[in-house]
C-alpha cells in the first residue's frame, strides 16, 4: 500500500510538472547578429545578418518622439546601443537591458544640468498586472507582449547590437 502511495504522489508531481509552463525558451537556430527597433512602425526585428529571423510588434516609452535625453523624459533612446545585462527576475516578465546612456548621451545631459537616465530595457508586460490601455506607455523602454519576450530573451545574448530607429 506504500509502494502505491508514492507512486500515486510521484505520478501527479510528474503531471504537475508537464503541465506548468515555463517562461524559459530553449533557441538552436542562427545567432541574432542585431536588433532593429523601428519606433515610428512600433515594430522590433530579431536579425542574423541581413536575415529577418522574427519580428515583432511593440510598444514604447509615453513620449515616443524624439531621442531620449533626460531622466523622466518618456521618451525611448534612438542610436546604437547593445544589450548589456539580462535579467530573469524582471519586474516585467523578463527583460534584457540596453546600454543607454552611452558616453554622448551623458554629455549631451551634463551640459543641460540634467541626468540622461538609465535602465532602458526591452521587456513583457507588468507582472500580476493587466494590459495597458495606452499603446505607449513605459517610461523609455520597449515593451513586448510576455510570449514574444520568451522568445527574444532565448534569441538575444548579451553583446547584441540594437539599432534603434525614429
């Protein structure tokens, strides 16, 4: 009777598990050499060289116009940058992090007695929160929705080129 108890236990853990669903994404195929942003399309392209590999619709920062300058300012950064950190504990699903402010971009904001801001990240939705009304609406970032951040975040490794467009 034992015996038959743990193998009841065993077999509904083993259920449990191949039921749930993890935010994790296992990715095989060409590496993602750059991500294009294009603001003024709201779309993100995941690149192997000249190759679109995915694309996907997103939205931005509440004053989506413009190159981000300051702190506060709403606005997403245009330019070069790269992915500089990842982080699977995000507050927004899960998120990769974007190395703005570059060297220009503080200078640019120290000459104005400003602070250029930072912690511009490609990320989901709000955890435990619902969609946003507002087509933008983070403070600079670039937001996907949480099953295309899975994908990006298994695609994307730290070091990626993201070009940022108008």
């Amino acid at each position: 009777m034992r015996a038959f108890r743990v193998l009841a236990i065993l077999l509904v853990a083993i259920t449990i598990a191949g039921c749930s669903k993890s935010k994790f994404r296992t990715y095989s195929g060409p590496e993602v050499t750059r991500v294009i942003v294009a603001k003024e399309d709201r779309r993100l392209w995941l690149m192997h060289n000249d190759e679109v590999l995915k694309s996907y619709p997103m939205e931005l920062g509440f004053a989506p116009s413009g190159h981000k300058q300051f702190e506060g300012d709403g606005k997403t950064p245009e330019g070069t940058y790269y992915i500089d950190r990842r982080n699977p504990n995000s507050s927004f699903h899960l998120s990769l992090g974007i190395s703005y402010p570059n060297a220009q971009d503080r200078a640019f904001a120290k000459k104005a007695g400003k602070s250029p801001g930072g912690d511009i990240f490609i990320h989901g939705r709000p955890n435990g929160q619902p969609k946003k009304d507002d087509p933008d609406w983070t403070w600079g970032c670039i937001s996907v929705k949480n099953r295309h951040m899975e994908w990006i975040y298994a695609m994307v490794d730290t070091g990626t080129l993201i070009t940022i467009t108008p």
